[in-house]
C-alpha cells in the first residue's frame, strides 16, 4: 500500500524559512517523480514544485522559484521542499504527491495526474 506523509508545517513570520518532508512508502520511490502542492479554502490545489525519481531534475512554480528548492533523498524515501523568505501568500495547506506509473513526468503540474497524495501539513505565514 503506498503513502505518503507530510511533515514539518507550522507558524512562521513573513521571511522565515520552513522545510517540509513527505515519507513514501509502499514502494520503491526512487522509480517514481514526487510533486508539492498547496491548497487554500475555496481554491483549486496549486503546482508548487516536481522532482523526478532520480532528483536530477526539477520544476518549480513561478511564484515560488528562487524561494523554495525541492530536493530528495532515495535512501530515506523523503522527499522534501525546502522554503526560504516566506510570505503570507505562501500560506496554504501542502500536499505531497506521486503518479502511479514509475518515471512518469508528463504534466507534472497537473493534480490530475497524480495518484497518490498525503494528508497534507499546515503552512501559515504571519505579517
């Protein structure tokens, strides 16, 4: 059974850095890409960051590149996304997730092709 479990959200202040992770289990994750998404109340979930299963390539929404890095370690099976000068905007519930089919990248900013998501962890930023 494959899961995934978000770690590391919390309150922070505007320009603080926050570093979620997300554990995969159930199967061989270094097979598979790993995307960030983030959803506020009334709001579509949001592309933030992809990574693919070797973590030799990465993409990143436009409103948070050169702010937040995803990285992965295959040995640990975490996936994690590092976030650097926070802003409000930034405030959303975060969900890890992966596709079903192994080095699968295709739209990877599409929800709808992920299969697998995580309960998602609570990032809030304050003024």
């Amino acid at each position: 059974q494959v899961r995934l479990v978000e770690t590391g959200g919390g309150l922070v202040q505007t320009g603080d850095s926050l570093r979620l992770s997300c554990r995969h289990s159930g199967r061989s994750s270094s097979l598979y890409s790993m995307g960030w998404f983030r959803q506020t109340p009334g709001k579509e979930r949001e592309f933030v960051a992809a990574i693919s299963g070797s973590g030799s390539t990465m993409y990143y929404a436009d409103s948070v590149k050169g702010r937040f890095t995803i990285s992965r370690d295959n040995a640990k099976n975490t996936v994690y996304l590092e976030m650097n000068s926070l802003k409000p905007e930034d405030t959303a519930a975060y969900y890890c997730a992966s596709p079903s089919r192994i080095y699968y990248m295709i739209n990877y900013d599409s929800s709808s092709e992920y299969a697998y998501w995580g309960q998602g962890t609570q990032v809030t930023v304050s003024t």
